[in-house]
C-alpha cells in the first residue's frame, strides 16, 4: 500500500544573499519579489495543494509574518512547528518527523524549503510520484537539477547505478565549486545541482539520524516532549532543541546514509538565492533590465532595479543590482552578488535600527512603522484591523500620546475606557495600564509619539493577552484590580 505524502514546509531560514530586502526581521519566503502577485512561500503552499496539508516548521519570531501571509491566500495550516531557535535543517526535520510519526506513523514527508521557485508544477507532481517509489523502498530521496549554467551558489550530486526512471544511487555530494569547476560539472552528464527538496519516511529520516546522530535525534525528542500548544502553534521545548548543533540535514544524514537516491527534475526550477537568480526568473525589458517599483533609467542594461521605498534613477551602467529601501541603498555588480554577507557583516551592528526603519513590523493585532527614532522621543504609525485588540500592559520608562487618523476605537486606561475617532487625543502616562481596540468597519491607525529616558520594545508587561504572549497569564491578571479585568473583558 503506498504511503500518503505530508508536504513538510521549512520556513525557518533568512535569505541572506537577498540582503536588504530579505534580513533576520523579513525572510524573503515572506516578501513579494515581483516574480507573481504571491510570496515565495505562498507559492509553495499552492503548488502543494494536491497533496495532504502541509506541516509548517517556522521560527518562533517570524510567527506573525507566517500568519498574516497564510491569511491572504486562505490557507488553513492545521500544524505549525515553531523553532525557538535557528538550527539549520537535520533538527528541524527531525521534529517534524517525530510530530509527523505521532499523527500517520506510515507518513512520507516532501520536505520543501518555503523559499524555492518552481515554473512547471506537473512535472514537479510527476518526479514526486516517481520518488515515492524509491522512498517506499526505503530511500532517502533528493531532487537533482540538470544544470543549465556553471552555478557556484549551488551544491552538486554525482550521479551513481540507476535504479529506476530518471532515478540514480547518490555516489557523491559536492561543496559549491568555482567556476572552473562548476563548468567542468555542466559539460558531464553526471552532475546535477542539489535542490535541497526531499522525499522519504519519517521512519526512515529517524533510523538514519539515530545511526549518524543519536544525540540530535534525542535532543529533538526532548523539544517534542515539552512543546507547548497554544494559538494554533506548536512551540518546540527551548531547553532540548538549542542542544542541536547547527548542522544541514545533508552533513547530517545524506552525505554518510547509504539510503541515498537522487530523482532528476526538470521544472524550471531555482532557490531564489541570490539577486542575480531573482533577475533571470522575472520580466525584463528589451534592454534585459527587471524593474520593479518607481524606476527612471536610460541606456541602462541586464540590470535588477528594485525601489522598494524611494525611487531609483540609472544613467549609463550595466550589470548592476540597486536596491533602495527608507535608509538603505544596495549598489552591486550582478556577478558580485554572492558576496552579499561580507556586507551584512559590517551592518550587524545596526540591523535592528536599519530594520525598524525600512520596514513595518508585524504584529498579530496588524503592524506598525517606526517614523522617527531620537534619543528621547520615538514616532510610530500603528495599524489595527478590524475587531483586533492590543494587549492591556504598561510601560515602565516612557510615556504615550496617540493621535487617532482614521477608524474608530476603544481605548482602555487605568480604571477607564472612552471611545476616540479621528483626529482625538490620547495621553497614557508611565506605569499607566492601557489598551486600544479596534471597534470600526475600516482599518484603525494612529500615531504614536513615545517619550522617556528608555524606548526600547522590551519595556513592556502584558495584563492581559488575546494572542497567548504572556507565559502565565492568569497569575499576571491577579496583580490587576478585578474592576480593570471587568471593565476590559468585552
């Protein structure tokens, strides 16, 4: 009897080689990059929809993110794993096998990263089928890419003994190669790209990872064992998963299994993983320039010009990446590009300013943008959708006056509440219990004017909650007096 197939969506990475769009904050599996109205993580769902719902490993801080871009294509996701932190692929797919094997213990997992772009989807259905075979053998099934370029952003499979249509034995894994190499690779039939898309058992992927790495397999099992359930999310134990090492399930397992198989793939596939890549899967003009946003160019050619914030203007250049975002502008030569990460080195120090001011920050109740951010003041403009709530908390070292711009409200302080609508105003002093909602038909936004001698985001205590942010929240609700939790219980 042949095994139903559980896409497993790894949505936890950072595409760091799309730097600035893509950082720590906003992963590009989240991001519109001009290659169809949907994200690239949006489009793995879609493309996935034949098969059984799909089991979504993600990290515990892109959470909203992964919820807000479920909710616009509608897609239910009745299991998230949510990582406490990043260890790389062999651990992640470890708990969603062990997750897996507790709900369909005969289960095969299509393991996708959510970042991948994949043109023919029929023929990605057709080599899965094809795979399932090898994988009811007991297989560990990889997709191989014929490779149509000398990529040295990607690792290579050589090829072993056929053991079915279009399917191989792995004799060997390969490092991402340069140049010289990597054309040597293209010019033999031999070699194909590594995709990093999966097929097996979860059986399987278990026996194997307790023969090369026992301890991952336990570490796994313990996160498993004190994951918490709450707001549709599956919170992996923090203790047992960050004793993982940081290790991809090719170093792990596939490079030293004698499991093993390649399928070869051709569905115009790509990972997306740098900005040359992006600029060859969009449109271009006849001058092979993509552009996407306000762009004003002239004798400009094979370029990627992205105004995500401002617009760009090129006179007289080739080959080139230009990225504009609020307060960053990312000047590339196109061949250049995969040395994206010496300069996201140099900015570590500042990403989370450099983030808060180039893009909104998700949050379940909407987001907010930071406007301007001094030493003692800060300005936010804040989005609330309809009939969603802030949290009722406080503020130890600042205080608040919101302008209300459109919708309507109910806002709660201290001991009281008042309705506000356009153009009201209000003053929620230090230590003060506060909290606003959303009663209207339209968006509510205001502007958030924060002052104090400290303004960081982590000066906060959360009362009371709706979307599970506080770790015990009944004894929290006991240091509030009963006529506060009354007066906001609507």
């Amino acid at each position: 009897m042949r095994q139903s197939i559980v896409p497993i969506i790894l949505s936890g990475g950072i595409g760091s080689r799309l730097w600035p769009l893509s950082n720590h904050k906003t992963p590009k599996q989240f991001l519109n990059l001009g290659i169809s109205s949907h994200s690239l993580l949006q489009e793995t769902l879609t493309r996935v929809a034949k098969f059984n719902p799909a089991l979504i490993v993600s990290n515990q801080e892109h959470r909203f993110l992964l919820k807000e871009n479920l909710q616009k294509v509608n897609y239910s996701a009745e299991n998230i794993l949510l990582e406490p932190c990043l260890r790389n692929t062999a651990p992640a797919i470890a708990c969603a096998a062990l997750y897996l094997q507790a709900q369909e213990s005969d289960a095969l997992m299509l393991v996708l990263p959510a970042d991948h772009l994949i043109k023919n989807p029929e023929k990605f259905e057709k080599a899965v089928q094809q795979a399932s075979i090898l994988a009811n053998l007991g297989y560990l099934v990889t997709f191989g890419i014929q490779p149509t370029s000398p990529e040295t952003g990607y690792g290579y499979i050589k090829m072993g003994e056929t053991i079915g249509n279009n399917a191989h034995v792995i004799e060997k894994f390969i490092e991402k190669p340069d140049i010289k190499t990597a054309r040597q690779y293209v010019a033999d039939s031999q070699y194909l790209w590594n995709s990093g898309m999966f097929l097996f058992s979860a059986k399987t992927y278990l026996e194997e990872l307790e023969k090369l790495h026992p301890q991952i397999l336990h570490n796994c099992q313990q996160s498993l064992a004190q994951a918490q359930y709450n707001n549709g999310f599956c919170w992996l134990g923090a203790e047992g998963f960050a004793k993982n090492p940081n290790i991809s399930i090719d170093y792990a397992v596939m490079e030293f299994t004698k499991r093993a198989a390649v399928v070869q793939l051709d569905c115009e596939w790509s990972d997306i993983g740098s900005w040359d890549s992006l600029w060859k899967n969009v449109d271009k003009n006849l001058d092979e320039n993509a552009k996407i946003g306000e762009i004003y160019e002239h004798e400009t050619t094979n370029s990627y010009l992205h105004a995500h914030q401002i617009p760009i203007a090129t006179l007289g250049v080739d080959n080139l990446v230009i990225i504009s975002c609020k307060n960053m502008v990312l000047v590339a030569d196109k061949s250049r590009v995969q040395e994206i990460k010496l300069l996201m080195e140099q900015m570590a120090p500042k990403e989370t300013e450099y983030y808060e001011q180039t893009h909104p920050t998700i949050r379940p109740w909407g987001e907010y943008k930071v406007l301007t951010d001094e030493k003692h003041y800060k300005v936010k403009q804040v989005t609330v959708k309809t009939g969603e709530k802030l949290s009722l908390q406080k503020h130890q070292k600042r205080d608040e006056h919101w302008t209300i711009l459109n919708g309507s409200a109910r806002v709660t302080i201290g001991e009281t509440q008042q309705k506000a609508n356009k153009n009201d105003h209000i003053h929620i002093p230090a230590n003060v219990i506060h909290s606003i909602e959303n009663i209207g038909e339209d968006e509510l936004v205001f502007v958030e004017i924060q002052t104090g001698s400290y303004l960081g985001e982590d000066d906060i205590i959360r009362y009371n909650d709706r979307y599970g942010r506080i770790e015990n929240q009944t004894r929290l609700e006991s240091q509030i007096a009963p006529r506060v939790i009354e007066a906001t219980a609507v």
